[in-house]
C-alpha cells in the first residue's frame, strides 16, 4: 500500500488505527504536515475527543512554528 493511500485511509477514520491523539504523533510513517491532517481530520469527526484532540494539535501546530518561519529549532 503507497504512502498516500494509507494516509488517505487513516484521514477517513483515525480512530480506527490510533487509540490516542498522541499515538499520531509517534506514528513515524508520517511527517509532522501529515500527523496533523490526521489530527484535525479525526477532530471533525469526533466532538467526544475533541479536547484532547485540539491540544495534540496545538502541540503540533507550536513545532511546526519555528519550521514555518525559517528558523532552525533550538
């Protein structure tokens, strides 16, 4: 299976292969871009964990920033 259908796949029901939010971000098939469309795909899919969902995206989303503008993390 490529890259890009099992990530297709797992966007359509994360909660069928992750049993946290914070199992996406130790799945090392993806990177941090990929983690987190997972994570907001299984947020609007999913109001029950949607707390702890948005804080693993936070998470993600304050990691990414330093990528974003440039600047090598420290």
């Amino acid at each position: 299976m490529s890259k890009k259908i099992l990530l297709d796949d797992i966007r359509r029901n994360p909660a069928r292969i992750y049993r946290t939010p914070s199992d996406v971000l130790r799945d090392r098939r993806f990177a941090d871009m990929e983690r987190l469309e997972i994570l907001r795909a299984w947020r609007d899919r999913q109001d029950d964990a949607a707390g702890e969902i948005g804080a693993t995206i936070a998470e993600l989303e304050q990691r990414l920033a330093p990528a974003a503008s440039g600047h090598a993390a420290q």
